[in-house]
C-alpha cells in the first residue's frame, strides 16, 4: 500500500517535473514487485489451502479406513470365540461318545452293534477286572442253619491261577467257618 502511494506520488512530481525519471522508474519497480510478490503469496495461500483440503480429505478417508479395519477386526475376534466355542462343544460331544473301563482288565462279550443307540448306565461290553474273583452263593444253612442265601466276593491272590480264569465259568468253593 505504501508503494503504491509513493509511485502515485512520484507520477504527480514527475508530471509536474520535480523528479527524476530515475526515481519514479524506481518507485513504479518497487511497486510492481510488491505487487507480484503479493500474487505470489496469494498463490502460495491458494496451494497450500488445496493440500490442506486435499489433506484433509486423505484424514477423512484414513479414518473410514481405519474404522472399517477396526470393524472387521472384532468381527474376525467374535468368528474366532465362536469356533472356539465349537471347539469345546465338539470336545466335549465326543467325550460323550468314549467309553472308558473303570479300571484295567479284560472285555467280555460285546453286547452291542455299531450304531446301535444306547442309554446311558447301559453295560455295553462286560468288563473282566485284572484282579479275579469268585461271587459264590451260599445258603445259610451251610453256614447257620436258616435258609438264606449270602453274596461274597473271594479274591484270588495267587496271579497263576487268576490268570487261567475266564468270565462266567463256575466253581465250586469251600469256606472254613473254623480255624
């Protein structure tokens, strides 16, 4: 604004012939080149308004971006506690379809078919301890006098013997009430 003053101001002196042209070439230079220095500036101002917009619109993008990422992230997190959970149900279908022996020993006779349904407490294959035993039945009057019959459990100690041993056969033993 002030060299435009001091340009107006040496035109009138120099039209009224007290200046040098010198100084009013050099008044009309200094303001012309304030002059493109502010459309410069302005030019500047324009560019670096359009980055700041164009900035601004990369920000607005990178945020969807980032918020759809996020999306599928917890997305991809609630898949996988799902599968886990089906991890565990399939675990825990097939403990149901596994049968276990309550201790070591032998199987007797099967008395189930593949694909057959059963229940549960179902004895499906008679299971033969390691250790063996006899169940006799006596009647009471074999050892009392009352006619009564008594369920025992004899286990046999000696492995030789117990080994020679298969399920269902009968035997015929002996109790000594006296020592």
């Amino acid at each position: 604004m002030r060299a435009q003053k001091e340009r107006q101001r040496q035109e009138a002196l120099f039209r009224a012939q007290s200046t040098t042209q010198q100084k009013l070439e050099q008044a009309v230079a200094e303001d012309e080149q304030l002059a493109a220095q502010l459309l410069s500036g302005e030019a500047s101002l324009k560019q670096a308004q359009a980055l700041l917009a164009s900035d601004q619109l990369a920000v607005e993008a990178e945020k969807r971006s980032k918020a759809v990422l996020e999306s599928q992230a917890a997305q991809l997190l609630a898949d996988l506690h799902a599968k886990e959970d089906g991890l565990t149900v399939a675990k825990v279908d097939l403990g149901y379809t596994t049968i276990a022996a309550p201790d070591d020993g032998t199987v007797g006779e099967r008395q189930v078919r593949p694909g057959q349904l059963v229940s549960p407490e179902t004895e499906v294959i008679p299971f033969v301890n390691q250790i063996k035993w006899v169940q006799p039945n006596y009647r009471e009057t074999q050892m009392t006098k009352v006619v009564q019959r008594i369920p025992l459990k004899i286990a046999l100690d000696d492995a030789s013997i117990a080994a020679t041993l298969r399920p269902g056969p009968s035997v015929i033993a002996t109790v000594r009430t006296k020592p």
